[in-house]
C-alpha cells in the first residue's frame, strides 16, 4: 500500500472537500483517514490516501493536487507517508 499525507489549508468555502474528493474518485485514489476543521474561518484538512491504484505517480497527483488548490484558493501538499514520517520526528 502506498501511503500518501494530503494536506488542505485555506479559507473557508463551499466545495472545498467536494473538489479534492472527486480528484481522488477519478483517480482511484482511496481515503483510509481524514479529519477537518474550521477554526476562525480557515480550512484545514488532512487525509492519509492509498495511492496503490492509481494510475498517477505521487508527483503528478502533487502537482494536479497544487493546481486544484490554486484554483479553490487553498494550498493543497501531498507527499508520500515515509517522508512525511521523516521531516516530523523529534
């Protein structure tokens, strides 16, 4: 399975969730996690996917993903589960 953190900041709207969500339907792109909260009017978001179905490299999806986020005025990272690991340990 390949693990992958998504991460969605940015002011509040409708279809935040709705957008990235189809993304991931289209594809094939499984959530396994996710949790959101609204705080003082920001969006924020994470989710762990399985991008092992996906015809798309983790590079690209990062890449579509960022342009998505751009286009809803949020930023949207995604990376893959072992880095993520590696930058947040103390």
């Amino acid at each position: 399975m390949k693990k992958t953190i998504v991460t969605v900041v940015g002011k509040d709207a409708v279809g935040i969730i709705a957008k990235v969500c189809t993304y991931f339907a289209n594809n094939q792109i499984n959530i396994l996690d996710i949790s959101q909260t609204i705080t003082g009017g920001y969006f924020n978001m994470m989710m762990v996917v399985d991008m092992s179905a996906s015809p798309k490299p983790i590079k690209e999806a990062a890449h579509e993903l960022a342009q998505i986020g751009e286009e809803i005025g949020c930023v949207i990272n995604c990376q893959s589960e072992d880095i993520f690991d590696m930058m947040h340990r103390i």
